[in-house]
C-alpha cells in the first residue's frame, strides 16, 4: 500500500543559498501530522513544493504513490491545500466559490453537486450556500477555505497557520473542525505556535535552518519543553490565585497589569481550558501564544543536537 506522503530527501535553493536540505517526511495513516518551524526555517518552501507549486533542485515527492515532479495534475488531485491567506473571492456565494474550486480540481460533474454539499456540511457552513464570503465572518471564511481544501476528497490536506488573526472562540470551532476532518485523511499543520501544535498533534516534524531536527510523537517531543509556559493578554484579567485554579496550572507571573506569563505541567489541553474560562469568566483574553524566548531556545537545543548527529 502506497504511503499518502513521501518526501525523499528534499532541496531547494534560492540563488547560491539553500532553503532547504535533505528534507524525510513519510506519512502512511489518517490524522495531524504537525509542521513546526520559527518564521524562514524551511516550511513554507517545504509546503510549497509538496502541494506543486514550486519545483524542488533536488528530492522527489510522492502523493499516494504519484510522483509530483512526473504527474502533476494527477498528484494534486489528492492534495488539498489551505494557505496562510485563504484563496477566497469576496464577490462569489459559497456555493458559486466551491463550484469554481471543484471544477479547478478536474472533478467530474456529476459528482461535484454532491461533494460539495458533503464538504458544507462538515465544516458547517450549508446554511450560508448563497451568501457573498465578503459578508461571512473571519471564522466563517476560514471554514470555507477548509471546505475548498477537502471539496475533492483528497487524502492529504495541508493547512497553513489556520488560526492566525481568529478569536479565541473560533479557533476552539476551527480546531474541531480539523481534527474532525482527519478521521479519513492525513493532515498536515503547518505553524510556528508551539500550543497550537500540541493540542492538535499526535507527531510533528520540526524544521530550523532547513532542515529536519525533530521527528517524532508529541509525547516524545514534550520532553524538550518542560516546564511550558503560556504568554498572555488579557483586558480584563482575574488575579493569580483565580489563574491557579486552572487545571495544569502551576504558576502565574504578571509582567504587566494585563500581560501575564503562565507555567503549565505540560497537559496538551491547558490553552483551550484557560479560553474556555476566560470566555465563562469575561476575562476578555487578547493573545494567547507559547512564550517565544522559551520556543526560540528548543529551536537552538534541536538544531544543536542534530548538527551534532550529522558531523
């Protein structure tokens, strides 16, 4: 059986510079496979390959067994992709968008009437088919940009930062969504957020400086990170004490009056708990991201510990 995804040792150089360099990364089964990297490390030069729209200078890539470089148009027709910036025309219904986007994908017509009514209905939106996307929502435009990036049924789907710029609210809907939409296919999450990595992720694959670090379960990968810490901010904050009653949390720092740094035991479910009670609590939570100068050192350790494994 053909894996979904396989990346042979992958290259790619701008100019004299490589971008990327002797890139592995094989997924055979359904589910999140995570894509983490700090801003330049490699992804976005990685993903754009893999989805086509790049040619790598060295490496290939297979898509259920479909070399990309050889047969394009029949690799992309099992690839589902989500960028940074949703492709989506404020001036088309969602049904007029998804129609446009099924048939870019070559789908045969007698099947795109029923495809797209499936894809509304799992990322919830069958209720706006006739609504200009300029008048939908941000999270709502986002489920649409999922609903274009499974409308072919693809068995690969890759999502670029998904929740960037959504409110707390609807990135819990969005990650729902995701998780909800790898049941019957592989994912990839592509992010430079290490929370977002964790509570969607069962595996993850790190890049630094183009290369591949890490490789290996979420578990394996939190050995590395402990003890976590969250930065937050917060227009109308509760005190440490109310913070403390969070489960998971072990200590809270107030850097200033609406921005506090909270530690955590490493329990992957500690960011949706701590929206979850700002929502019920009205504590009208802002940003909620992992502590940068934190994610910045494991990038240096890993990077550290593969150099090492390659001289």
């Amino acid at each position: 059986m053909n894996s979904i995804v396989k990346i042979e040792h992958l290259s790619h150089r701008y100019t004299s510079s490589w971008a990327i360099r002797d890139i592995n990364i094989e997924i055979s089964q359904s589910g999140i496979v995570g894509l983490l990297g700090s801003n330049g490390a490699g992804k976005s030069t990685t993903m754009n390959i893999l989805c086509g729209a790049l040619n790598q200078t060295e490496g290939n890539v297979f898509i259920n067994g479909i070399n990309m470089r050889e047969e394009p148009t029949r690799a992309k027709m099992e690839i589902g992709f989500l960028p940074q910036n949703p492709p989506l025309y404020m001036d088309l219904t969602v049904d007029e968008y998804l129609n446009y986007c099924a048939a870019l994908r070559l789908m045969p017509k007698d099947k795109m009437k029923p495809a797209i009514k499936e894809a509304k209905e799992r990322c919830g939106i069958d209720h706006f088919s006739n609504r200009l996307i300029r008048n939908l929502s941000g999270g709502y435009r986002q489920r649409v940009g999922i609903a274009q990036a499974i409308v072919h049924r693809p068995r690969l789907v890759v999502l670029d930062e998904p929740t960037n710029g959504l409110d707390p609210n609807q990135i819990i809907e969005v990650r729902s969504l995701i998780k909800e939409i790898a049941t019957d296919r592989a994912v990839i999450f592509s992010s430079h957020i290490l929370t977002e990595v964790q509570v969607l992720c069962k595996e993850i694959r790190m890049i630094e400086s183009g290369r591949i670090v890490f490789a290996d379960t979420m578990d394996a990968f939190n050995n590395y990170v402990e003890p976590h810490s969250i930065l937050m901010h917060l227009e109308n904050p509760p005190s440490g004490a109310e913070l403390l009653k969070i489960q998971g949390v072990t200590k809270a720092d107030f850097i200033t009056e609406r921005q506090v740094r909270v530690y955590f035991n490493g329990d992957q479910d500690i960011s949706e708990r701590i929206i979850t009670a700002s929502v019920q609590n009205g504590w009208r939570l802002r940003e909620i991201g992992f502590d940068k100068s934190a994610l910045d050192e494991i990038f240096k350790q890993l990077s550290s510990k593969s150099s090492q494994q390659n001289n």
